[in-house]
C-alpha cells in the first residue's frame, strides 16, 4: 500500500486563478506516517497564496483531512490537506506501491515555480 498526502489550493492569477491538486513528495508506507506529515504540513506547507503570510489557523475536519486558513498581506487564503491511499482506478484496490526504506525527508513541499498541471 502507499499512502500520500493530498494538496488542495488555489493557484495561478487574476481570472486564471483554479483549484488545484497535487501530492506530497513522499509516499508513506502507513496511513500514520502520512498522519504525522499531514500534521507537520499544517505548519511548514507554503502554498502559492498568498505571497505573504501574517499568520495561520488549521482545523482538523476528520482523522485524515485538514483545513488550514492562511492570512495574507492583502487577502486570506486556504488550503486541504487530506491523507489518502492511492488505488488502481476502477477497482478500488491498493495500487500495489510500497516503499522499501524510507525516503530522505527534505521539507515535504512542492517548491513555489514548480506548481503546474498534475501531480509532483
């Protein structure tokens, strides 16, 4: 089994401005592990929006999922976090994935400028 964090957020500008989705960049071997990263992102994730954080609130909405409200210089924003296994699509079963030796931990964040379409 492999168990990601989910990364909800609003990224872009002005009338190109979308939800995205993206993961954490470590796969976990136990939904625990991906708990405890969930958690820590609550704290250190930087998200695209805004540009400039005064300050943070996180609420935890279930045992896996996360809201966090950040206020901006200018204006306030937010961001999910949810803890999910990945599966093979149309069975529902766990994708299989499973990680040998765990991974070298940096910050966990998808660097700003490296936010496309997709998963990173």
């Amino acid at each position: 089994m492999a168990w990601v964090v989910l990364i909800e957020e609003g990224v872009g500008w002005g009338d190109g401005m979308h939800w995205g989705l993206y993961r954490s960049t470590h796969l976990f071997n136990s939904r625990d592990e991906a708990r405890a990263e969930a958690v820590r992102l609550t704290r250190d994730h930087t998200p695209e929006h805004p540009w400039t954080e005064k300050g943070r609130t996180a609420f935890r909405v279930s045992e896996d999922s996360f809201v966090v409200s950040v206020a901006g210089a200018a204006s306030d924003h937010h961001f999910r976090l949810t803890v999910a296994e990945e599966v093979v699509p149309g069975t529902g079963e766990p994708s299989g994935d499973v990680i040998q030796e765990p991974e070298e931990r940096s910050s966990g964040v998808v660097p700003r400028g490296n936010r496309g379409a997709g998963w990173r």
